[in-house]
C-alpha cells in the first residue's frame, strides 16, 4: 500500500536536541498528487520543552564535534552542519554573559560549543547538600 498523499503534517527539527515535532500545520500538494509523506519536515526550531526553557530565560548549549562537523568550523555553524555529541546544558542568559564575557542577543536560544565546555561548567558548580 502506497503511504504517500496530498497532505502532510508539518514538522519541524528541535534545534537543541535535533528531535522532530509536530508544527500543527497542514501541507497541501497544490496540483493534489499524492506526493507527500505522512510528516514533512520543513525546517528548523524549538521544541515546546526547549521552547519552554527559552522563555524562561535559558540559554541551550549544545555540543558539538568541530572536526565531524566538516566545513561548519568556519565561521558561523548552521544547525544542519553541526555534528552534535548528545550533550546539552542550560544557563540563564544573565551567567552566560558573566561566564563567557560574552553578551548573547535576547532572541538567541542556543549556542555551539566545544567538546568539554559543559565538563568544565559542571566542574565549577558546587554540589549541593540534600
């Protein structure tokens, strides 16, 4: 049986954590041909839980392999092009400034950093007494 159609389900790739999410949006083959898959992925974003985090005052750091990551060393990284490790960390945007001496824009959710950036913030914190 054929699974292709005229509508899709719109979906979009977590920037952060790479997992695809429904968008809630429909695609519609304009000549009505059933070209489709039951889920498109169209491009990228924040899943709700990421999405969340954001807007909490969160920034994603993501890590990634530069020397996996191909031509994507060089200069600014797209999100297609990073190879990603599996290893996330969040800082509120506030310490990401005093930690990294570096302001980060109000609307940026995530950075790329390197292999052992997050070992090194874990190594920082104190581990709290329970």
């Amino acid at each position: 049986m054929d699974d292709t159609s005229y509508v899709s389900m719109e979906q979009h790739l977590c920037a952060v954590c790479g997992v695809p999410y429904d968008t809630g949006n429909l695609l519609l083959d304009r000549r009505l041909r059933a070209s489709m898959a039951r889920h498109t992925t169209t491009g990228w974003g924040l899943c709700p839980e990421h999405q969340r985090l954001h807007s909490e005052g969160y920034v994603a750091l993501v890590e990634c392999d530069l020397r996996r990551s191909g031509d994507a060393a060089v200069g600014r990284m797209r999100p297609e092009q990073a190879y990603r490790t599996g290893r996330i960390a969040h800082l509120r945007r506030e310490v990401f400034g005093q930690v990294f001496d570096v302001p980060v824009a109000a609307d940026q959710a995530m950075v790329f950093v390197e292999p052992g950036v997050i070992e090194r913030l874990q190594a920082m914190t104190v581990p709290s007494e329970d």
